[in-house]
C-alpha cells in the first residue's frame, strides 16, 4: 500500500479509500500546510479499516457541548480517577453510557467533517499504537459514513475520459444514460423522445434489406436500448 505525500495531490476520499480496502489498522497522520492553523497534526485511527478514533489538532466539537453538560467539575478528579472526561460524566451519574457513546460519535463524525475541508496537508501512515477498548468508546465509522457522497479524485479524473472506463465498469443509471446518449438530469419526456429515436434507427422491421447477420445485430441494440430504457423510467 502506498499513499501520496500530499492531500493536494489526492482526495481524502481517495486516500481513506485506500486503507478501508486494505483493511489497515493504525493512524493516518495529516499535518495542515495552508492556512492560519499550518502545522496542526490531525490523526485518524483505523481499526480493520474501519475509523476508531480521530484525534485532531484543533479539539472541535467539544464533548460537553454535545451533551449540554458542564465538565469544569471534572477538576475535582485526580487524573489517577479519572483519565477521560467520559468516564468521569458516566461514573459521576450525568449521562448514560448509551448517551455518551451517541456524543461521541456525533463528536467523530463533527472531527472528519472538519479534515474533510483541508486544502492541503502532509500525508503519512503510523503503525498501531497499543490501545484498549473501553465501555463507552463510540463505535466505529464504517466505510460508507466516512466515503459515501465524499468527492474522489479518480472518480472525476474517470469523468473527464470516458475511455477510461468500460460500460460495464459503470453505475446501472449511468449506463442507462450513456446508451440513450442522455446527460443527468435528463427528463422523463427527454428518455422517451431518445429511446423513440434510436429505436426507430434500430428495429428489425424499419430494415427490411438487411441480412440475418445485421437483423441480429439490430435486435441485439434493440434490445439494449430497451433495458436501458425500462431501466430510468422503470
């Protein structure tokens, strides 16, 4: 596995990708290059390419304010106590473990919110740190809330050269569309006057000339033209 030196140069999509498919456990370390917060060290942490944990630079989303509680009485605890500021508001009977766990992963999501809007950072991969699981860890983010939805450098790159990618490598939709030579966002009306059109071009019947070999050619893009077409409008 190998990864560019420089989120500039990639996606964080692409880059989070990469170690979900992998299944890598340990930290992505991100260190800002732009901006008023350059040098700040983010550090994501993988668990079977899964995200664990994401321990920011800048702390965020603060877990009290989250929750709506106030931790200043954390103080009143030894650090030999209490280590985290969860434990201390489960022990001490503020929230529950359920609630805590929902914070904090309202918390991590709020944390890859805010590395997903870096413009440029140092990119580089650490090997796992001993850890252990603990109660209210939150659970993990699986690779469909980290990457759904998230722009992907290859993704466009693959946008802008059709030819790089074969029919079959892409979506059912956008196959669909590609056969009834349809952009997105194409109407009901638009898919019906673009199947009505090639349709007339390709049916058998409108070839009486043709021989067995193009009939079966013109009813093979018949055909597809058929599915495509049952295909967007259902």
């Amino acid at each position: 596995m190998q990864l560019p030196g420089r989120l500039k140069d990639t996606t964080l999509g692409d880059v989070l990708g990469t170690l979900f498919r992998a299944r890598v456990t340990g930290t992505l370390e991100l260190v800002e290059l732009s901006g008023p917060s350059s040098g700040r060290v983010h550090r994501i942490v993988f668990s079977d390419g899964v995200i664990a944990r994401i321990e920011p630079g800048d702390p965020g989303s603060r877990l009290g304010e989250i929750l709506d509680v106030d931790v200043t009485a954390r103080r009143r605890y030894s650090p030999e106590q209490h280590h985290r500021i969860g434990e201390y508001l489960v022990d001490a009977g503020i929230v529950t473990a359920d609630r805590l766990r929902t914070a904090l992963y309202e918390q991590l999501q709020a944390r890859l919110e805010h590395i997903y809007r870096l413009a440029d950072a140092r990119l580089s991969f650490r090997p796992p740190r001993p850890t252990s699981a603990h109660p209210t860890d939150p659970r993990p983010l699986g690779h469909a809330e980290f990457l759904d939805g998230r722009p992907r450098k290859r993704r466009r790159e693959a946008a802008s050269s059709p030819a790089g990618r074969s029919p079959g490598q892409l979506p059912e939709h956008e196959q669909a569309l590609r056969v009834l030579g349809l952009d997105h966002g194409a109407s009901r009306s638009d898919v019906l006057a673009a199947f009505r059109r090639l349709a007339r071009e390709s049916h058998p019947d409108t070839r009486p000339e043709a021989s067995e070999s193009e009939r079966r050619e013109l009813l093979r893009r018949f055909a597809t033209l058929s599915r495509a077409y049952h295909r967007l409008l259902g």
